[in-house]
C-alpha cells in the first residue's frame, strides 16, 4: 500500500472514530430520532429527496411560496374588511373561499404542474436524465420521484392556505362535506395535471419539438384551470346538492377513470425513459387494458347506481359518450401500438410466456406492431361491444332509444371496421418507412392520419373525376368514405351492402394478417443464461454462495488477525 | 476501539477480461461513428482509447454505459452483455461522461449523497462511501459548495467521484483530463494508477497519446469509427516506427551506395549529404537488420548508422490520418 493510500486511510479512520466519539456524546433518543430518520430517508425516492433540497433553496419555489401567504393574508384581512358588517351575522365564507380558491389555483394547477415539466424536461435537456438512468434507479422510479417532489410542493401550498380555509368555515356559509370535496378535486386534479406535464416532458426533440410540448402543456394546464374554476365556484357557492352517496359514488367513479388514465401515461412517460432493447409494451399494454376495464365497468356501475325509474333516460349519455371516447381512444393508441418497432432483443424473449396457455393469453400482450394489431383490434372490438350492450340496457330500461338501438349498433360495427382497417394500413405504411429510416413510435399517429385521409379523399376524388366533377350521390363504390358512410349510417340510409362490403373487408384483412403472423413474429422464448440469473439470484439475496465482497477501502490489510 | 469497517458489499467481478467489445457497429444515419470496432481489457488493466474528434470514443463509450444501443455486434461489462442485461452492467459499471449536466441549487454533498442513494447505498455504508469518496478525489473541502460554482477541474473530480460512488469494478472516463491543468492532470493520473491498483478495470479516453502513455496498459487508436491500432504503447510505438529516418555515414562510394539504395523497396527520399546518406525506411526493425547487413557484404565502408525514431505524437499522427467526418 502506498503512503498516500495509508494516510488516506488513517484519515478516513479517524473520522469514523470522530464519528463514533460524537455519537457517544449525544443522548439516546436523540440518536434513536436521528437513526429512524435516516431510515426513514432511505425508504424515501433519492429524487424526492433531492427535489426537495432543491425546491428548499430554489428561488422559484421560495417566491411562489411566500407570494401566496402574502397573498392569502392580505385576502384575509382585505376581504374580512371589506365585507365588515354583514361578516358578524350573514355567512361570508363562500366570498372568502372563492379568493383562496384563486389563489391556490394557481400555483397547485399551474405553478407545479409546469415546474414539474421543467424539471424533467431540463433532465433531458442537460443530460443529467443519462446518469440517473444508469443507476439502480428505473424509469418508473425516476418519474414517480419527480411525481412524489411535485405532490409534496402542492401539499405545502396546500397547508399555507389551510389557516385561512379554516377561518372562513368559521364565517358560516360553507359545510365541511363541501369543504373537503373542494379540496379533494383540487388535490386530484393538480396530481393529474403533474403527470400530464410529465407525459408530455420527455417527448421533446430539439427546439420546436421543446417549444410545441411546452405550449400544449400550458394550453391543457389553462384549459383545465377554466374548466375546473366553474366546477369549483358552483360547488363553493351553492354546495352541493347530491346525497352524500351519490356523491361519493361520483368522485368515485371520476376517480377510478382519471387514475387508470393516469397510469397509462406514467407507463408511457416510463416506457420513454427505457432504453430500446428492454421490453417498453406490455407494461403499458397492461394499463391500457386496465384502463379499458376501469372505463367500462364504471360507466357499468355507474349507470346502474344512478338509475331510478323509467325517467332516467338521460343516462343513456353515458354509453354513448363511451363510445365516442373508446373511438378517439383507440384511433390514437391504435396507430401508436400498431408501429411499434419489430425488434426483439434475446433480453425481451427472454421474458416472454413460455407455457402453452401463457403463449395463448399473454402473446398478445408481447411487443411488436403484429401483436399490437391483435391486440388492438380485438380491445376496441370488446369495449366497442360493451358500450353498445350498455345502450342497449339502458334503452330496454327506460324505453327510450330503443328506435334507434339498429343504428348505434350499424355505427359502432362500422367504425370498428374503418379502425381496423385504419390499424392494418398503419401497419403497413410503417413497415414500408422502418425498412428505410428509423421510425419513431410518434410517426404512427401521422400514419393513421393519412390512412384515414386516403379511405375518405381517394374513392371520392376518383368518383369525381370519373363523374366530370359533377356532384354524384352517396353509392357502395364510396364504401371505403368512412365520413360519408358513417354519415349515411347515422342518416339511417345506408344499403347493408355497404355494411357487408365493409365488415367483411376489415375482417378479411384482419384474418389474412393472423394467418400471415405464422410463427415467424411470434418468437420462442429464449433461455436466460446461467450466469446471468445466477447474478439476478444473488442480487435478490437468494444465493448463498456470495463471491467474497470486494475490499474498497483496503482495510482488509488492517485486521489484526490478517 | 475502532469499529471494524464493513465494506458495502460491491459487485465483484469473477471475469479475467471485464471489457470486451465484440464487433461493434453503430450508425447514425449514413455517418458511421463505430466501424467494427472489437478489442478487451483484461481485470485491473487501464486501457487508454485515443482519437481526434468525432473518432467514435464517446459513442463506443456510451454503448458500454448502456445508453446506447449498438446497430451491429455486442459489447460486454464483465461479462454480461450491454444489450440484455443491462441492469447487471449497471452494478459494476461508473460513467463519467465528457460532458456532464448538473442540477441548480445543489451542492457538492447533495449530489453525490443523491447518486449514492440512487444506486442504492443506505444509512452509515453511504456516509463512508461518501466520505471515502470526497477524500479520495480530494473534494472533501468544496463539500458545501454549489455545483454551479465549481471550476472545471473540480467539476472533473466530482464527476469522477460520482463515477466511483457505488464502487463499480470497471469504470469508463470519457476525456477525464480534458481542461485539467498539468498538476490536476499528475492527479488524475495518481488516481487512475491507484484505482487500477485496487483492481478495477478502466476504460480512458484522450485524444492525445502522450497524455495517455503513462497510464494505460495498453492503448487503442481510433479514427472515423475504425481501430486502427491497439497494444501496449510500446508495442505501437515498435510497429509504426517503421517509418523512420535512417543516416548512415559512409567513408567512400556515397553516391554508389545511394543508388543501391534506391533500387531497394524500403528507402524512399534519398538524400546524399557528402558522406552521409539520409534516407526514410518503410518496413519492420527486421527489414533494417537485412539491409545494413547486405549494404556491409556489399563491401561498403559504413562507419555509423543512426536511426531517428519518431515521438509518440508522430506515431499518433500517422496511424490517424487527420480525416474528419
Ligand atoms: N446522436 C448522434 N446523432 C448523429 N450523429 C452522431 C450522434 N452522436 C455521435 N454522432 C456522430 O458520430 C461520430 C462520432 O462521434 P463521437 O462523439 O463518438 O466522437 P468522439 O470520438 O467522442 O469525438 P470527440 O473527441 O470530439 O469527443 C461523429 O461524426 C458524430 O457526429
Ligand atoms: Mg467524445
């Protein structure tokens, strides 16, 4: 050893023994506090250990947060004067609370969300996102630390207002029911908003990728601010006027939705963050189906809660909007898992099912635009299904709609169609372009777009030439015009050729694309080396044969008994 | 009494070559910025990787960090493969980049108790680590200094401490010396050698030579994505000095002899200089034996040969060839 490792080591013992010495000296339940603590600490996310840290000495945060107790008091005592005498013996709670609820509004809906986008967004920028991906940390991680920073940040401009909260219950006005939904719909909402920003963070690809994702953040954190706002003043003014059951039921439901959608777009922003060779589909393929299980058995549970009597027809809202949101859904989610990349490292077959029930079950769940088809198809297919079987409850129930059953049913057959065939022509385009360039996921979307240009633009322009650019009538040669069929559909004046035509097509394409899956994408698993999962055993703590440690600090020399 | 320190139980390799690059290739577009590139460096080896800009150093080097894929071929950390187990790499691996970003608001103990939690270290084994680490790369003093503050150097050693604080058994420096004054430079290199003496294995890049020589075992010399050259230094050194100036110095018959040199393959830029002949000679130290043995058969009266090796910045120059992409 040389003299300077020596020395280096003498210092280094002789802080421990400081160390030591100073540990002595303190009393024991300090010591107990201060050993829980640390414990404590190393429980917590390191991300939201150092946010934190950060957000303590960071101008942005120390402004907002004395902006807003400064505001909050001055509201108090502004607003506590200027209605003085009626503030004795009328409520005045709801006037107060209004001008807190504007107040925290802004930086719970606003200031957070956007700090959160911004701290992600500058991992990226600065590489910093490089070497914290090389840790132990995984991409979930880092996102839920970023999350978890961002929530405590709400949560302390939460309990800065909580003070003057408390003094405007006691004006009157306000009941505490209200009181807490208040809050929870903003502490729900501001959480939401944190991982929209953060889903929108990491897509970024140089300067006007950066430019287009802030502006579409903001504009989702502005809209949703005016959404919320009315939602918020109603409830503040006039309470709200659900039993408490039902109300619960509600925020429930609303709950139950935003969460599962949540967790879609953290398995996304995660899926970002992975590195190519890992498997980055079925984790998001899962939140997708639980999403679409969540969406469908709450409007379910919903629908069947709320119904009453006969007159409770404007339920059938529900199943219809269902509808509409599992198309929008699906139209974008589709063209995203249809172009996924084909590549399957021997890390992701490694991971595969390996049984035969498991290959029959889960293969669809494996990467790859192929089984993402499938999988696709056949998920729009069944919510489609239930949404429509939903209508049909209703309908039978309340005996309204009940005419018009046949044509939700033609609607929903036919827009399953166009998106499957819409899914098959993404498949292909990004096929045809992968060959070529590298294709980001992203690039889907564009696809889809263009597919559905092209079923509606091309027969038509093809009918008009041949018509000389006279205006024709709606005929079968416009099948693929899924605007003008839909149209017609939803007219009720559609030739069930059409029908037949389009559904037949969408499931010919579909069957000759199962058939042509074959086995070549649908690779074996592939076995994990020995040393390798003799390493993950270890690592697990589940070998005993551990390989002696190494000795860093050379003090192995040191033992006397050596 | 002093508590026996327990060491944080690092990943220990049981591999004897713990870098190996295996054909590698990596494309962005039509620019090709790994070639097949394949070498290894055996267990506690300093492997020193040297080019001039956009040699490919950093991108080969970002693939071994796993953040990176390779288009062709494989790399390996230890034994485990980049691409499918990364996470294996990443225990026995420490990256310090070329350039690295750093956080607002965060000093120096911040951000090394940061990646230190991020890799895992828990209650007192991360305060010795820490320590160790801060006295190691002699930061212990700027330890409450903001980060954005720090110069480059001392940004160099945080980086490096931050590369260091999970004890990884290989580490990859990407240009650790570059903006180092030449005291920080003799620091650096006591450190590599110390770390290298602990037995870990250790990747550097540089794009110069000279820098490097001291401090590596051997040495790989990259240019456009392609290996050109790896081996010991001296081994290079040996290999291209075939391009050397040779002097002799003949008492009689210079011109003669000069001619006969001409017709020989090897001598190129014959220049008589009354009774010296200077001359460039291409070919192996071998091929310098035969002909000076023949040239004295021949009945030449050469009474002193001197051959002018080259430095190792001629050796770097001519294995690169000065391309840029
Ligand atoms: N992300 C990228 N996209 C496109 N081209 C890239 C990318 N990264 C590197 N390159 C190209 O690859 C080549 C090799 O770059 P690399 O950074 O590996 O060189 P280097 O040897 O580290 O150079 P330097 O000494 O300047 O750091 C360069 O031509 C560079 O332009
Ligand atoms: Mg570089």
């Amino acid at each position: 050893m040389s003299t300077r490792e020596e020395s280096h080591d003498r210092t280094l013992l002789e802080i421990l023994r400081g160390e030591r010495a100073s540990v002595e000296n303190t009393p024991a339940w300090l010591r107990k506090i201060d050993d829980w603590s640390t414990r404590l600490g190393d429980q917590l996310n390191p991300i939201l250990i150092k946010e934190t840290r950060q957000a303590l000495k960071s101008r942005q945060f120390v402004t907002t947060f004395s902006l807003l107790l400064f505001a909050s008091l001055a509201w108090t005592i502004i607003g506590s004067l200027q209605g003085m005498p009626a503030i004795y013996h009328s409520p005045s709670a709801p006037r107060m609370l209004i001008g807190y609820y504007l107040l925290l509004a802004v930086p719970m809906l606003m200031v957070v969300p956007l700090a959160a986008y911004r701290s992600l967004e500058s991992e990226v920028d600065e590489g910093t996102l490089d070497l914290l991906s090389i840790t132990s940390l995984s991409p979930m991680q880092i996102i839920s630390g970023k999350l978890a920073s961002a929530a405590l940040q709400m949560m302390l401009y939460l309990v800065v207002l909580f003070p003057s909260v408390a003094y405007a219950y006691t004006l009157r006005g306000v009941d505490l029911p209200t009181l807490a939904l208040l809050m929870v719909m903003l502490v729900a909402s501001g959480l939401m908003l944190i991982i929209v920003a953060l889903f929108f963070a990491p897509v970024t690809g140089g300067r006007t990728g950066q430019v287009a994702s802030l502006l579409a953040v903001t504009a989702i954190l502005v809209t949703s601010e005016f959404a919320i706002g009315p939602v918020a003043f109603s409830l503040i003014r006039s309470g709200n006027s659900l039993p408490l059951s039902d109300t619960l039921v509600l925020l429930m439901a609303i709950l139950a939705l935003g969460t599962s959608f949540c967790f879609v777009l953290l398995m996304s922003t995660a899926a970002r963050l992975t590195p190519e060779g890992e498997n980055r589909s079925t984790g998001i393929r899962f939140a997708i189906l639980a999403h679409m299980f969540v969406v469908v058995a709450v409007c379910v549970f919903v629908v069947r809660w709320f119904y009453r009597s006969e007159s409770s027809e404007q339920l059938a809202a529900i199943p219809i909007a269902l509808g509409v949101y599992l198309t929008a859904f699906w139209a974008v989610v589709g063209a995203l898992v249809c172009s996924e990349s084909a590549i399957m490292t021997p890390r992701i077959r490694r991971e595969l099912p390996g049984s035969f029930l498991g290959r029959l079950l889960l293969t669809w769940l494996t990467p790859g635009p192929a089984t993402g088809l499938v999988f696709s198809t056949v998920t729009l297919i069944g919510t489609v299904a239930a949404s429509h079987l939903l209508l049909q409850q209703v309908a039978r129930a309340t005996g309204w709609f009940v005419d018009d059953l046949g044509r939700h049913r033609t609607l929903c057959i036919l827009v399953t169609a166009y998106l499957t065939i819409a899914f098959l022509g993404v498949r292909l385009i990004i096929a045809f372009l992968r060959a070529r360039y590298p294709v980001d996921v992203r690039v889907g979307i564009a696809a889809i777009a263009v597919t559905m240009m092209l079923l509606t633009v091309a027969p038509y322009a093809i009918q008009s030439f041949l018509n000389d650019y006279r205006t024709f009538t709606y005929s079968p040669w416009q099948a693929t015009n899924w605007a003008w069929t839909l149209r017609k559909a939803y007219e009720d004046d559609i030739d069930a050729v059409v029908i037949y035509l389009v559904v037949g097509t969408a499931a010919a394409l579909f069957l000759l694309h199962l058939l042509l899956l074959g086995q070549r994408v649908l690779p074996q698993r592939l076995a994990t080396p020995q040393r390798v999962e003799r390493e993950y055993r270890r690592l697990a703590g589940l070998d005993l044969e551990v390989p002696k440690p190494s000795d860093p600090l050379g003090l192995a020399s040191d033992d006397p008994k050596a | 009494m002093i508590r026996r320190v327990v060491p944080i139980p690092a990943v220990h390799s049981d591999h004897a070559v713990c870098i190996e690059l295996r054909r590698l290739h990596r494309f962005f577009g039509a620019t090709r910025a790994v070639n097949d590139v394949s070498f290894s460096v055996r267990r506690g080896h300093v492997f020193g990787y040297i080019g001039p800009n956009g040699a490919g150093k950093t991108t080969s080097m970002r693939i071994l960090a796993t953040l990176d894929l390779p288009s062709y071929g494989e790399a390996f950390v230890d034994g485990f493969s980049v691409i499918n187990d990364p996470e294996l790499v990443r225990h026995r691996l420490g990256y310090m980049p070329d350039s690295f970003g750093t956080y607002h608001d965060v000093n120096c103990w911040e951000y090394l108790d940061f990646f230190a939690r991020a890799y895992g270290l828990i209650g007192r084994d991360r305060i010795r680590r820490l320590r160790w680490v801060l006295d190691f790369t002699g930061t212990r003093g700027m330890a409450e200094k903001p980060i954005r503050g720090l110069s480059k150097g001392m940004k160099q050693r945080l980086c490096l401490g931050r590369a260091l604080i999970h004890d990884p058994a290989v580490l990859i420096l990407d240009e650790p010396a570059a903006g180092l004054d030449p005291r920080a430079r003799i620091e650096l290199r006591r450190m590599v050698g110390e770390l290298a003496a602990r037995g870990k294995t250790i990747l550097v890049s540089s794009h110069i030579l000279t820098e490097l020589a001291e401090m590596c075992d051997s040495v790989g010399i990259i240019e456009q994505g392609r290996l050109l050259a790896t081996g010991s230094v001296e081994e290079i050194q040996r290999e291209r000095k075939q391009h050397r100036e040779l002097v002799f110095r003949v008492l009689e018959r210079a011109g003669e002899m000069a001619e006969y040199l001409a017709a020989r393959e090897h001598c190129q830029n014959l220049i008589v200089d009354g009774q010296l002949v200077r001359m460039e000679f291409i070919g192996e130290v071998t091929d310098q034996a035969v002909l000076v043995r023949e040239l004295i058969t021949a009945g030449y009266p050469i009474a002193e040969v001197t051959s002018h090796s080259k430095s190792l910045e001629d050796v770097f120059l001519q294995v690169t060839e000065g391309r840029v992409q």
